[in-house]
C-alpha cells in the first residue's frame, strides 16, 4: 500500500540574516576563465619576437560570478590579461592592453609587467541595457506563469514551461527566436598585435598560402552570439522593430581602428571559390615588406582581443529557484525511493548561483536522500547548475496507524547562497506501508496489507 503524505512542492521558505553593508568586501578565490579563443599554440622553437599574436592573447578573471554585484554598488573582482607573441614570448614590459566594460566600471588600461597586467571591475550602473528595458525585456525563468509578460522561455532539457534550465535560453539556437540575458556584462579586452598564422615551413614569417585568423575589427559582444550586431545582423537599426537579439546588441560598441567611422570586417580581397583561405589578407609584422608591396599581405597591425563575462549574482535570496526533475523530464509530484533525479538552481535570468553556494538536502520521516554537493563552483555560463540527487525510501518500517504521529515523509532542498540567505522546496515522497487493521481503513483502495504478512 502507498501512502502519499505532505502536498506537492510546498511554498519555499526564504530566510534573510541581518543585512550586509552594500560596501563589505568580498573575499574571492582565483578561477581561471574557459576561454573561447585558441590559446597558447606552440608552433616551433625559433626564438624570434614579433608583435603580439591573436592566439596568445587571453584574459580571466578573480571571479566570473561574483556575489550581490546585481544589488550592491562596489563589489569587485580582478580582471587580468596575459599577452604574448607569436611565439608565445611574453609581451615586453609596458605594453598597453586597453579594458571596457558592459556593466558596471572597469579600469581602462593597465600596462604589462611579464606579460601580464590587471585590472578591477567594480559593480555599479549600469545594471542592464536601456534599449532591452524600454523596448522589450530580458528572459526570465519563470515569466511564462503571467500572461502580462512575453512567455519565450522553453527549455529544451526538462519538459516544465518554467524554472531553472541548464540550457542557454536567451540563445537563438536553443530556445528561437533568442532572448535577451539578464545580469551578464561582457568585458573586452585589446592591444596592438597581428593575426594569427600556422608557420608550416616554421621559418618565422609568413608565406603566401599559409592559413591564418582573419579578424575583423574589434567588438564588444553584449548578447553573446558572436557578431558585431549593429553591422552584422539584419534589421537592427530600429530599436521599435529590431528583434529581441538585435536588441540586446543594440549598444555594442566596436573599436574603429582606422577611424573612418564604419565597422571593418578587414575582408578583401575574397578569396577564390576554391580556396580554404579565409578573405582579406593576413595582418602582422611578420609579412616580408616585399610580400606586403606585392599585396600578398600586410604589415598594418590589429587589435588582438579577448572577452569574458562576467555574472552579476542577486544578494537576495528569493531572486532564485530550485527544481527537482525526474527521468521523464517533469518535475515529479511526490519523490519515490531507489531513484535518481536532477536538481537545477539559478536566479530568476537563469544564471548560476555564485561561488561557494551549497544545495543540501533535509530527509524527514522515512525518506532520505544518498546524495551530497559540494559548494558550487565558480561559472559564468549561461543555464542553471545540476546536481544529482538519489532518494531513499524506508518502505513498511512502520505501519499506518504508527505513522501517523510520526513526521511526514517528505525531503527538503535547501540553496544557501555565501552570505547566509537561503531558500527551500519540499517535496513528498511515496513510502510504501502495511496496517495493524486493514478493515479499519475502508477508505483505502486496494485495501493496504496486513502487517506481519
């Protein structure tokens, strides 16, 4: 017999300790960045210097997520940058790489020692983009439950129409038509350098028909999808009819090299139809200048950059969600024992939790859970955290009659965020019992086994 006890998903409680000063410090652990672009390539062991090389030239940060930065002014974390030439030299002494920020303020520049320089990001306003807030509005986890707002969120890992998701659901490929992201600031970072190449005859300087990186002009890329939105996407000019990616590159900015006003894709001349070459023309020092003369290719620098993002956490605990999701891909009415599940947790925009939050599970009556997580780590990608979660049910331990005054049997999930604020979902689970009296439960169908049976 099955005795279900406690009501589905019980209205979470969320506990605030005395209030932080929107000024404390934050003490912070140092995570590298998962960079997107290729670093770091050994091509060789000639010991020349040329300027700095596009895939040796990256950036990270203290803290990608960093704690109350979406509620408080001050918060920070330190962005550095390393650079290096093509040869993967480090960068001389002084040179400038040059910082800005989406969100929040940024020292502008800093000047590398080893080839290394940082700098801090500080939390401020801006907080969000003025064309996204008057114009539409960023994608949130749980908006498709008020019809007053636009119900785009669909997430393509669990079959609920809200909560956390550890998809990407303001990107166009996961969930179209793309979405505006919330509390996410983009940082690039440039300095003068040349485009990357594969040396193949390793004689240190371009040859014709080598393949190399062909870079456009440098941007900042507010809505993450890789381009530089006024310039590269159709129809972005209007805010009043751009679509909800246009508008959340709306105010990218690019960094006019040649100041002729114009976004350079730096492109010509095309390449062949049969080519693998990318089109324009390779950029960097290491053209011969005959080769440069001829137009074979050029010894007019670039701005070699990186970008990273860095994730603007609430302090309030009630900006987040738990969801447990079981094997069919639906969050489960009531928990059963000998069965795994998955836990997401992220803020209302659907970004992580921040470094060292902890999810922890409470077991009351005779249901428990087998699992435990360790404080989350720090991540800047875009989608709820998991976890795994395994339940146990101590079934026909006790009867029905000596149940009842015993507690329920449910499990709760419990997020506690750094400074001490927590929320909490409990779910019931399904704990399979026998009774003293069967006949004194007629109103139970099938009939539950007698004890002792």
């Amino acid at each position: 017999m099955t005795v279900t006890t406690q009501t589905f998903r019980q209205r979470r409680r969320v506990e605030q300790p005395e209030q932080p000063s929107p000024y404390s410090p934050l003490v912070e652990e140092y995570c590298p960045l998962n960079r997107r672009s290729n670093l770091a390539r050994k091509i060789g062991l000639l010991l020349t210097f040329g300027e700095l090389a596009f895939d040796s030239h990256s950036d990270s940060s203290r803290v990608l997520n960093v704690d109350s930065a979406y509620d408080f002014d001050g918060k920070t974390t330190r962005v550095s940058v390393r650079m290096a030439a093509k040869f993967n030299n480090p960068a001389p002494d002084g040179t400038a790489a040059v910082f800005s920020t989406e969100l929040g303020s940024i020292i502008g520049s800093c000047n590398t020692v080893g080839g290394l320089c940082t700098v801090t990001w500080s939390s401020q306003s801006p907080r969000g983009s003025d064309i996204v807030e008057q114009f539409s509005s960023p994608i949130t986890i749980d908006e498709n439950l008020d019809r007053a707002l636009p119900n785009r969120c669909r997430c393509p890992s669990h079959r609920e129409n809200h909560g956390p998701c550890p998809d990407d659901i303001g990107d166009p490929d996961v969930n179209p038509p793309g979405a505006p992201r919330g509390g996410r600031s983009t940082i690039l970072v440039t300095a003068n350098g040349e485009e990357s190449f594969v040396d193949r005859d390793g004689n240190g300087l371009y040859d014709e028909g080598e393949f190399w990186t062909n870079l456009t002009e440098a941007f900042a890329d507010h809505n993450e999808d890789g381009l530089y939105t006024p310039a590269q996407r159709d129809d972005c000019a209007d805010p009043g009819s751009a679509d909800n990616v246009c508008l959340a590159g709306f105010e990218e900015t690019f960094v006019d090299r040649n100041a002729n006003g114009i976004f350079d894709l730096n492109d010509s001349p095309k390449a062949g139809n049969d080519s693998s070459l990318p089109d324009g023309l390779f950029n960097g020092v290491l053209c011969r200048a005959a080769d440069d003369e001829a137009g074979l290719c050029s010894r007019e620098l670039v701005n070699v950059r990186d970008s990273l993002v860095v994730v603007n956490a609430f302090s309030d605990a009630s900006k987040y969600d738990i969801m447990v999701i079981n094997r069919s891909d639906r969050e489960p009415s009531t928990l059963e024992g000998d069965q795994f599940y998955t836990v997401y947790v992220s803020d209302i925009f659907n970004n992580p939790p921040p470094p060292n939050t902890t999810i922890t599970f409470e077991g009351s009556g005779e249901c428990e859970a087998l699992t435990e997580v360790p404080p989350l780590p720090d991540i800047n990608k875009a989608g709820a955290y998991a976890a795994a979660l395994a339940v146990k049910t101590n079934d026909y331990a006790q009867s029905i009659e000596a149940a009842e005054d015993l507690p329920p049997d449910q499990l709760t999930v419990k997020l506690t965020l750094p400074n001490g604020r927590f929320i909490t979902e409990t779910y019931a689970c399904r704990v399979n019992r026998c009774a003293d009296d069967p006949d004194s439960l007629p109103d139970f169908s099938p009939a539950p086994p007698a004890c002792g049976e």
